[in-house]
C-alpha cells in the first residue's frame, strides 16, 4: 500500500503575498482559484508577463511600498498612506521627501540600531 502525496494549496492571498504583489491587482482567474505549492514554485521560476508588470510597476502592497520607502508599515500608517501604491507614486515620494518620510526612515533606523545592539549584547 503506498501512500498518495497530497497536493498542498493555498489561498490567493497567500500565494499573493508569497509573490510580493496585491492581490487585487492580479488576473482574476489567480484571485478566484487555489494556488498549489508547484504552481507557486512555477510562478517564481519563470513568471508571465502579469507577474513581471506588477513587480515592476505596481500596485504594490503596503510591506512592499514600506521597504521601498525604507519605512514600517506603521510608518506608512502615520504619514497618510494607507493603500497600495505604484513604483511611479513611490518614486514621486522618494522626490518629495516629505517631512513625514524623513522622520519615519529615522525612527526605522534607530529601530534597527536598538536591534543590533541587543543582538551583540545577546551574543556577549
């Protein structure tokens, strides 16, 4: 008797986020179906041309636009943006530079100064 594999699936939103793209922005047959871990894999490896244009070009979604940005989520939060945005609005920030932006990229750093250095006292 052998057992069967199973055919591991997710939601599109899972497999969106996997992917680092809106869900909202995909075709709608990605929306409306499952994504099984080979399709996943496939989409990664070698992905159509709808995958390349939304990582290029957006929408993104917020952990993308917050990266970019070189801000948290929350920070996004604070400064009024609270939807997905596309690489041209997340270049004409960048130009801006806002004064929320200026401080939300200080306060990440010091976040990420706070973690090293309990990460090098963790180590002692």
């Amino acid at each position: 008797m052998t057992s069967r594999k199973a055919v591991q699936t997710m939601k599109p939103a899972t497999a969106a986020k996997k992917l680092g793209v809106y869900l909202q922005a995909t075709p709608p047959d990605f929306q409306e179906g499952v994504v099984s871990r080979d399709e996943l894999n496939a989409l990664q490896a070698d992905p159509p041309e709808w995958l390349r244009d939304l990582r290029r070009d957006g929408p993104h979604p917020r952990s993308v636009v917050a990266a970019k940005l070189g801000v948290s989520i929350s920070g996004l939060a604070r400064g009024g943006i609270t939807e997905a945005l596309t690489t041209e609005q997340i270049d004409d920030i960048k130009s801006e530079n806002p004064d929320w932006l200026e401080h939300e990229r200080g306060v990440q750093a010091d976040v990420r100064r706070e973690a090293a250095r309990l990460k090098e006292e963790t180590r002692d």
